[in-house]
C-alpha cells in the first residue's frame, strides 16, 4: 500500500491488512483542527500501526514523539518512517508491547503528552482500560487533548475521570472523538 503525508513523503506499511492507516482525509481534518498546537509539542501515538500520524506531526514540528505498537514488524517500519521524516533536535521512540502494559511506563518517566492519538483496532476491547490509564498515570499534559479514532458506530465514554470530550467529528466510516483534562467539579463543554 503506498502511503504519503505531509510534504508528499512516502511511508512504508506493511504488506497485507496488519495495519490500518488513518484515511488521509481524516489526517488532513485532524492536523487542520490541531493547527497552531504541533509546532513544539509532546506527541504520544498508540497502537501507531504504521506510524503515519506521528510522521505527520514529526513533519509538522512535533519536538518529542512516542509510539506504542504491540506488533514487531509494524515498530520496525515505524521506525525507518521515523528516521526518514525527524529533523534534528527532535527526539522519537518506538516502543513494542501491549499499549495497556507501556502506559505506566511513561508515567515513571513523569512524561506528559501535548497531543495523544489513539488507534487501536475498532472491534478490540481497548478504548476503556486505555483512557482510564491515560487518566490514571496523567498522561495528557494540562492544556493537551487527545483524540481517539474508532468507528461511528461506537460509543465512547463522556467521561472517563479528569478526560472530558470537547469534541466529535465523523468522516465516513471513521470518527473522532477528542478529549481534554476537565476539573472533576465542572461540566464539559
């Protein structure tokens, strides 16, 4: 499959249907929403697949990038996608594991993300236990947001402790749902 981002740079994915790229339309719309926020931030990628949004944000001036990808292949083309894009002083790590049992991981690091894209397999059980781990370890840095991929049909939580939604947005078969921290005393948006 060929796959190109920002500034018409080919990616490498893998053969086959292990992965499933974000639409381009739906890259374009995400990156058009968080425009002004990239530039410098902290960008945290799970379930990466091929890497592509974290590319994206690499390409768009993203300082620090971390990717979560549970499949060994996809971590090693996530990683010459990386290479390929990252400019100097930007700093990106590809870690491999179960994203419910990395997550802590960073929390011991004290790292706090600007921006979190979540892409786990639509049908998968993921969405839950990985936002309340995000709220759990404090993940999202104060005035970040996260946006979780999954399918129009799917229903994701209001609310998930600090994590409220701000926003929903559906492109065809694939829809948005952002989150921001909210204090547990106040309404969402």
């Amino acid at each position: 499959m060929s796959l190109r981002i920002y500034g018409n740079r080919p990616l490498k994915t893998l053969p086959g249907l292990a992965t499933r790229p974000t639409p381009s339309r739906v890259r374009q719309a995400l990156f058009n929403i968080w425009q002004g926020n990239i530039e410098g931030c902290r960008w945290l990628d799970l379930c990466a697949g091929t890497g592509a949004m974290a590319a994206e944000a690499l390409c768009r001036g993203a300082i620090d990038v971390v990717g979560i990808e549970e499949s060994g292949r996809a971590c090693d083309i996530i990683q010459q996608n990386w290479q390929q894009v990252a400019g100097s002083g930007q700093k990106f790590q590809v870690i491999r594991g179960n994203v419910t049992a990395k997550l802590p991981s960073l929390a011991q690091r004290s790292q706090k993300f600007d921006r979190i894209y979540f892409d786990p397999p639509y049908a998968g059980n993921l969405y839950l236990p990985v936002l309340e781990a995000i709220d759990h370890h404090s993940l999202l840095a104060e005035s970040g947001e996260l946006a979780a991929e999954h399918s129009p049909d799917r229903a994701l939580p209001e609310r998930i402790g600090h994590l409220a939604i701000v926003r929903q947005k559906v492109y065809g078969s694939t829809a948005l749902t952002f989150y921001s921290l909210q204090n547990l005393d106040s309404s969402p948006p």
